[in-house]
C-alpha cells in the first residue's frame, strides 16, 4: 500500500536474504503511484545500478510495516528484503525455507 496516496495492492513475492531492500517492479511502483524520495546505487546481479527509492507499507503474515524499496525496470516480480523482514519480525527458517515469526531485538 502506498502510505502517501492509499492505493492498494496484493502481489506474490519471492524472499531475497541476499538483498538489503525490498525491490518492486516499475510497474508496481507505477500502480502505487508511489513517491520517489531518493535515488540509492547498488549492486545487482548485472552489475552496478542507480535506482529509485520509495516506502510502501506491507503487510505479511498477520505483521504490518512501512518499509524503503527501490525501483527497478529491469525486474519482473517483488523480491522481499532483510530490511523488510527484519521490520515485520519475520525469519526464514533454514531448515524449511519457509518465513517464520522471530523476535524483534533492541539490545
């Protein structure tokens, strides 16, 4: 959900532990209507690219977040990132592959 403009929207997403942010794809971005807040450079698997970054609010699994993601017009499917995971509480379970409730630590 865009947290600026309210617009709505259920899609499948695959978990990346490799990737530090969620990444969406232009035309999910488009569908938002989301904000672009910043540009942020990063490394992908093609190599080095600037791209595009907003915040949408998630939820998964019953948990609930507003969380950065970038843009990019060269992927076709939402990768769900650490950042993302660590904000909703959430973990793979190594063992399953599947996401799993954790805590949350301010140590």
């Amino acid at each position: 959900m865009s947290p600026v403009t309210g617009e709505r929207l259920v899609v499948e997403a695959m978990i990346d532990t490799g990737a530090t942010f969620t990444t969406l794809p232009k035309s999910v971005a488009d569908r938002l209507r989301l904000v672009e807040v910043t540009r942020r450079r990063v490394r992908t698997a093609s190599g080095e690219e600037v791209l595009p970054e907003s915040y949408v609010t998630i939820d998964v699994m019953g948990e609930r977040t507003t969380t950065p993601v970038l843009v990019s017009e060269k992927m076709d499917r939402v990768l769900l990132g650490v950042l993302t995971l660590e904000a909703l509480a959430l973990k793979v379970d190594p063992k399953t592959g599947k996401l799993e409730k954790t805590e949350l630590l301010l140590l």
